[in-house]
C-alpha cells in the first residue's frame, strides 16, 4: 500500500509513518519546513518533501494528515482531486491499529513515560510520542507478535479509535480544551468511550474523575496513596532511581525520580502483569533509561548537571521540578536555576497562576519568550506575575561544553556554570539548552 502523510514532522505522525514503513508499505510524507524528525525520516528511507505541495500527490492509495492540516491545503486538495482517500490521523488509528492487540495509554500527563516505560517491560511493537533512550527512537518494530505499546492522545479524540485491548489511564485532568469547544461533559465522555471499548483497563482510582467511574467500570484500580508504599530516591549508577513498594507484588526500582514516575510505573505493572510473570516484569523495569526531553541529563560535570524536559504544563513542571530538588540534595548541588521557556500564549494565560508556584525553590528563574506554537501574540507581564522570584527576563540562551550563557539583545546577561539547571518547554528551548544550532 502506498501511503503519505501530510504533517509527518511532528512525533505522532512521524510515528505513524515509521510504523506503517517497517510494516513493509511504501511511506513517503510532508511538511512546512525540515527537522530533525524529517531528516531522520529520509535516513530509513522514506521520501520527505518539504514544503507541502500538490507535486507530493501522484498515486498513493491513502493520504493521512495531522490535525493542523486545515482542508485547502493542497496535497489535500490534490489527493481529494484524484479520488484518492483523504483521512485524518485519529480516523487514520481505526486501519492501523485494527489488527493489533494494543496496550493504550491514555492522561494528560505521564503518557510518554508510562508507554516507554511498558515498552522496557513487554516485548512488541511500540509509538511513543517521545524517543526512548532504551532503543533511541519513538518507534519499535517487533514482527512476531501482535502487542503495540501505544501513547494514545486526547488532544484530538484519537485515543477513541485506538482499538485498546488495555486502557491504561494515569490521570484524565483537562487539556486540550479547544478540540472539545470547552465543554467539559464531551471531554469526560471521550474518556468513558475510551475506557469502555477496552476489556482490560488499569486506572488511577484517584484521579478526580476517574473516581466516580467506581460503580461503572470493572478495572484494576490503583489506589496510589496506599498501594504504592516506601517510596525513596536512589542513585544508581550516579543515575536517578525511584524506588517503591507496589500492592503485595514487592519492590520495584526505575529509572527517574518522583512520585509521578512511582504512578507510571506502577500503572504499567499492573497492565504488564495481566500477562506476564512478575518476576520477569521486575527484571525488565531496570532495562528503562528515561525518555529523551524528560528529565533528560544532557550534560553533568563534577560542579554542574544540566538538565533539559519537556514540561509546559503546570502539573508537569511542578511535579519534575519536586524532582529536581530532591536530585540536588543527593548530588549536593546547593543551587537551582530553571529556565523556562512558555508555550503557547493561551496555555501560559490560562494557567498563569499554576505557573507562578512552579518553581519554587529555585536560585534563579530565567524566562525566555513565549514559544508561540502559531498563536497570535498576546500581552504577558511575566516581569510583575514572577516577580516573587530572582528573574532575569531574557532572548535565548546558548551552551557550550556545562556552560550555559543567557543572551538578551543579543548581548550576554550571565553564564551559568554551577549547581544543577533545568530547561523547560515543548518548543526550541530543547535544541537551545543541548547547544544544536
């Protein structure tokens, strides 16, 4: 089958694109400009043109878009012209997915990791929206059996027609909004289908909604203030480990420190052990290394650890960055510097007091512009709202070797060479504090 995927830049498509590639159909895609998702894209081999025109569409047999791709784009229209079959990815999930017996992960928070992290357990196919550093991609292949690993997202429905065998759901906390026109009983409903159309379902039984779900559903139920017991912060290696006690199943190290790692990992057991000895489960968590942009250590010398992560929600931010702090005092750093770099103007306004508590504990803030993900600009007075902290308000940064120097006006403001700073945000920041041009 010959299939193109408009949008193939961004991680889930990409995914979807890699995944049908292995599975031996021709792939070829586009998008507005390159990255290194595209370039990587071209390594296995798959045609990749950028930007997106009608030239792209010549006799595919289906044509897949991302959700941004609005219906006048050109390869859209092209393909419509030709009578070829146009679907969006979430309508995309239903042929891809069909055949599979998927492990879907579902929240607002934690989906990266708790996929990444079932994948270190079981063995299949796997789609993460993040590349695992275990086999340093976002995407794995395994041909001899039908179990996909998948990070089933809310953000436009999709995780509905994920064809989930397991629904495995960390939290179902609201975000995403605009795709449900702000109303919160269509949000919650998503969940309910996507929860009832599995026949095994491991849940966080006290997530806020997720709890009145009780009566209803049949599940496995993770109670984390009582099932998850005797959680510590270890080094391992020099590298950062969480280690709990889950239900009557033992103790359980892995990798990433945090109570929230403690909750995925944890959900990810109990979804793994409706088929696996737990022994075995036990063994293979250790296998875990972390996802790329989460917690992710990108530079460490003996006076400084540099750390870069992917947080842009407040919930996010605020639980990696309790992490931080208790990482700090094991490697006896007594200074935090955070940088963050806001993401979307409507996200950032929406949640703007959230944020304001985020970094507490930190030596300095710097704030960096708002990465505008293509929304219009909007007025933030970050210097008033942040002013509780030692703020520096600046243009970028760059690295060189464990330097970080902090630019505004495209003079130096400071260099920061000491103690453990974290970058956070879902835009460039991430190129910006691993020193990629």
């Amino acid at each position: 089958m010959k299939i193109h995927f408009i949008g193939i830049g961004g991680i889930g498509i990409s995914g979807l694109a890699q995944y049908m590639h292995y599975k031996g159909h021709e792939v070829s895609g586009s998008d507005i400009s390159d990255t290194i998702i595209t370039k990587n894209l071209r390594d296995l081999g798959i045609k990749v043109t950028v930007p997106h025109n009608a030239s792209a569409i010549t006799d595919q047999d289906l044509v897949v878009h991302s959700a941004i791709i609005s219906p006048d784009n050109p390869e859209v229209v092209e393909a419509k012209a030709k009578g070829i079959e146009v679907l969006a990815r979430r309508e995309a999930l239903l042929q891809i997915l069909d055949t599979s017996k998927v492990y879907s992960v579902a929240g607002a928070h934690g989906k990266s990791t708790t996929t990444a992290i079932l994948t270190s357990i079981m063995s299949g196919s796997a789609i993460i929206g993040a590349e695992s550093k275990a086999f340093g991609s976002n995407v794995r292949y395994n041909p001899e059996t039908d179990v996909m690993l998948f990070e089933a997202d809310e953000s436009d429905g999709s995780f509905i027609n994920s064809n989930p065998h397991c629904a495995i759901v960390i939290n179902a906390e609201p975000e995403h909004m605009e795709y449900y026109d702000y109303n919160y009983e269509r949000f919650y409903d998503s969940y309910k289908t996507f929860i009832k159309s599995a026949p095994c379902r491991v849940l966080n039984a006290e997530d806020p909604f997720l709890s009145t779900l009780k009566e209803e559903i049949d599940a496995n139920w993770l109670y984390p203030s009582k099932d998850i017991t005797n959680i510590e912060f270890i080094l391992i290696n020099d590298e950062p480990h969480t280690r709990f006690t889950l239900k009557d199943l033992g103790d359980f190290d892995v990798w990433g420190f945090g109570k929230h790692i403690a909750l995925d990992a944890s959900l990810a057991i109990l979804a793994a052990n409706e088929s696996m000895d737990i022994e075995k489960i036990r063994k293979n968590l250790l296998s875990f290394k972390g996802i790329k942009k989460r917690f992710d250590i990108v530079g460490a010398e003996k006076g400084s650890v540099i750390i870069d992560d992917y947080g842009h929600h407040p919930t996010e931010i605020k639980a990696t960055f309790e992490s931080v702090k208790e990482y700090a005092l094991l490697k006896g750093f007594d200074k935090i510097t955070a940088i963050w770099q806001p993401h979307k103007y409507s996200r950032t306004i929406d949640n703007l007091e959230e944020f304001i508590k985020c970094f507490e504990g930190a030596a300095e803030l710097i704030i960096l512009p708002v990465w505008s993900a293509g929304e219009a600009s909007r007025d933030i007075d970050f210097k008033e709202k942040f002013k509780r902290y030692n703020l520096t308000m600046a243009d970028n940064i760059t690295r060189a070797n464990n330097t970080i120097t902090v630019i505004k006006d495209k003079e130096t403001l400071k260099t920061l060479d000491k103690g453990l700073i974290i970058g956070f945000g879902a835009g460039d920041i991430t190129y910006q504090i691993r020193g990629i041009a």
